[in-house]
C-alpha cells in the first residue's frame, strides 16, 4: 500500500469523525457506522491500488477482470458438488507431502471455525497437510492480508481464501499466482476476477427466510432485515434475496441496516427497530451470530414468540436456539461440508479436472420442524 492511500484513508476518517450520526428510521445510530463503512470501503480501494488495476482485458488472475466483477450467484455453468463425482470420477490422489494455506475471515465465528474443521479433516483424509490463519476480527482486512503475505513466503501450492472483502487479499493473491499456485476462492468474499470459486448460492439465503415469512405472516406484516458488513458480496446478495421476495410477497419490509457481522450491533439495531416499530413481525439477519443479537433484544423487550427470526449459516448456536424456542430458523449453509467440498475442488483442479468456475454447496432452511435431521454429507 502506498503511503498517499495511507494518508487518504486517515483524512476520511477524519472526516467520518465529523459527520452527522446515520438515521435509521428517524432514529440517530451513532457515527461508528459512518466511520466504519468509510474506512472498509477505501481500504478496498487502497488494497486494490498496491497490486494491479482490476480491470484489463490481458491479464487473467483472480484479481483482474474485463467488464463486470464475477458474480457466483449467477455464474454461467456452475455446478452442484454432488455432481463433480459423477461427471468427473473420484478426487486425483494428491502428490505426497502437499501443503495447503487457508485464509478464514475471524475464527471468533462458529462459521468459520467449522468451515475450517471441514477443511481440516478431508485434507487429513488425503494426507495433505493444510495451515489455517485468519484475521483477529471480522473488520480486520490487513491483518488478513498480512497473513497471506507470510503464507504466500511458504511455498504452498494451493491457497483456500475466504476474504473479508473482495478485493482485500489481491496484493498477496497475485503474488501467490505470479508463482503459479493454485487460488481457490471459498465462499465470501468473491475475488473480482476469481478463477475458481466453491460455495453457497447467497441470494437464496434470503429468499428462504422471506419465504417462509410470507407462508406465516398475513399480508402487509411488517419485517425488518439486519445485514452483514457493509459492501460485502455475501450481505449485499442475501438482503436483496430477502428484501426483494419479502416486497414481492406482500410483506413491508421497514427497515434494513447494517448489523457488520457483530452480536451487539445485531442487538442495539433490533431494539432500535422495535421501539419504532413495536408492531414488527419479522427479522431476518445475514448471519446467526447477528439473528442471536436480535433473539437478545426481542426477549429483553418481552416479545419472545411474537417476533419471528431467522438468520443464516447454521452454527450450533443458532440450533440450540431454535430447540429451545428463542430463534424460528436459520438458513444453514453446511459450513464444514462447504470446508471438505473446497478441499476435494482443489485437488481436482490440481490433477487437471476440468471443474466448473463455480460449485455450489447446498443451503436448507431449519427450523423446530426438521432442527434434529442430520446435514447432507460428502463421500
């Protein structure tokens, strides 16, 4: 990074400081959010700045791209990944001693950790030996890109990437292709130009919610949403699944606002909401941790069983919640199946496989109906 991006980051922050709190439905928020959003959005810039531009009709790494950045919701191609083996045949044995990086967002998430323990445990059935780093937090983009830059002095052949934002990893993503090592894009954020991307399909996490919202709520009900870190692929593509289906079904849909992936912002948000909309239905949240800061502020308002919620990813958290009556669902995305099936992709990319840009892993709604049927596996 350059010293003037440094110098241009600090000189909005500054400027951040100094503006008015957001409004969220007439209410004052606090200027934490602008400060935040400000600073993810130059820090994108300033990361793209220090390694090559994003958009060039020669170059075809994973940062590069011609025309539009790559969507995985609507790749042309994709595949499921119980279809790999059947189109594809069995997983190339590796070659003996391969070593793989893998770069999580935040390890303080249950997601995380058990996408990890999915990686972990089909790289030990290949006798492949795989490093997993991650950030210290979920806003934590530079120490996410510093971790990669040591990674990437290692020597790995294959680099497994979950990054924070879509560009913050392009620095060290570049350096580890400019060496002709494998990048294997893992769920969000989505590289621009990602040659090669495993994961869930992201708008249907919320049309899911908004589905089942629409079933149980009478017509003109009123829902809310609480989404993910702002600019993020995976946030921005499950709140327009939710909003868009919510408004098209009939519900109103009064307030969507940034919960950044955290507990108690989730928490502070929805008790906003509800003292302006005491009548309020319905959340959906773009991850579990944020749908548990919701179930917080809901029962702390005596509205536990009033207020439907559902979030999204699957952590035994939001099981527990939901067998315990707190949460009405969560969108599960398999975290660890996701770990194992981005583990098999790189090793069929590897022997040469001729594997589709994008494969899908699945998503499903639970809730107190179906909380104790077992998650789908991999061979």
């Amino acid at each position: 990074m350059r010293l003037i991006d440094l110098a241009l980051i600090f000189l909005l922050l500054g400027v951040a400081a100094d503006m008015p709190p957001e409004r969220y439905g007439g209410k004052m928020i606090g200027k934490k959010s602008n400060i935040r959003a400000i600073s993810v959005a130059i820090l994108s810039l300033s990361l793209v700045a220090g390694g090559s531009p994003v958009v060039s009709a020669a170059a075809k790494g994973s940062c590069v791209v011609t025309g539009s950045a790559f969507s995985t919701d609507e790749a042309k191609g994709g595949v499921d990944f119980n279809k790999l083996k059947s189109s594809l045949g069995a997983v190339p044995k590796p070659a003996n001693g391969l070593k793989m990086g893998s770069l999580m967002k935040f390890l303080g998430n249950q997601y995380w950790i058990d996408l990890a323990a999915g990686q972990k445990t089909r790289a030990k059935k290949y006798g492949v030996t795989i490093d997993v780093q991650a950030a210290a937090s979920e806003s934590d983009q530079v120490g996410q890109l510093n971790a990669m830059q040591t990674m990437v002095t290692k020597g790995y052949k294959v680099f497994l990437v979950s990054p924070q934002s879509n560009t913050n990893l392009c620095p060290a993503v570049e350096k580890a292709e400019g060496k002709q090592a494998l990048v294997l894009n893992v769920n969000d954020g989505v590289l621009p130009g990602a040659r090669q991307w495993v994961g869930p399909n992201q708008i249907s996490n919320g049309v899911l919610a908004a589905e089942y919202f629409i079933k149980n709520l009478p017509k003109g009900s009123k829902v809310a949403n609480i989404q993910g870190q702002v600019g993020a692929y995976a946030a921005i593509q499950r709140t327009k699944g939710f909003v868009d289906t919510a408004k098209a079904g009939g519900l109103n849909v009064v307030a969507s606002v940034p919960g950044n992936w955290d507990v108690t912002t989730a928490a502070n948000a929805a008790t906003t909401i509800l003292k302006d909309h005491p009548d309020l239905k319905a959340f959906y949240a773009n991850n579990d941790g944020m749908a548990l800061g919701v179930v917080t502020a809901v029962n702390n308002a005596g509205l536990k069983g009033k207020v439907m919620i559902i979030g999204t990813d699957g952590i035994s958290d939001a099981y527990t919640a939901i067998k315990n009556g707190d949460l009405t669902g969560t969108v599960d995305s398999y975290p660890n199946l996701t770990g194992q099936a981005a583990v098999d992709v790189a090793l069929r990319l590897l022997g040469k496989q001729k594997v589709p840009r994008a494969v899908y892993t699945p998503v499903a709604l639970i809730t107190s109906a179906n909380v104790n049927q077992p998650a789908p596996k991999l061979d």
